[in-house]
C-alpha cells in the first residue's frame, strides 16, 4: 500500500476541503398551490408536476 513520505500541510489539507460543505436544497414555489417544494418534483401538498396532476393525494386515517 501506499504509504506518505511527508507530512500533508494544514494549508494543502484545508484546500482539498474547501468543497466539504453542506447544501440547501433548492425550494421552489409550486405552480398550482403556490407551496415550497424540492425543484423538479411533484408537490407534495397538492401531487401536480409541470401544471399536470401526477399524484393522488389520500388522507391519512388516524
């Protein structure tokens, strides 16, 4: 196996990690309801997708 043969610097660690980082999702605003959604899926509030209806929505029974 590979083994280092000097020290990585803490500048040259802290480069590689720069990208290390966590991301919002991207809402957007659903075009039939007006609720936030993640893009480029079906609202979950009211199940259209691109102005057509992709999904039922059923009640939940408690």
């Amino acid at each position: 196996m590979a083994h280092p043969k000097r020290r990585q610097s803490k500048t040259r660690t802290a480069k590689r990690r720069t990208h290390d980082v966590a991301v919002a999702p991207t809402l957007v605003a659903c075009s039939n309801c007006g609720a936030l959604k993640l893009a480029h899926t079906v609202c979950g509030q009211c199940g259209f997708y691109r102005g057509k209806l992709a999904a039922e929505q059923t009640v939940a029974e408690a």
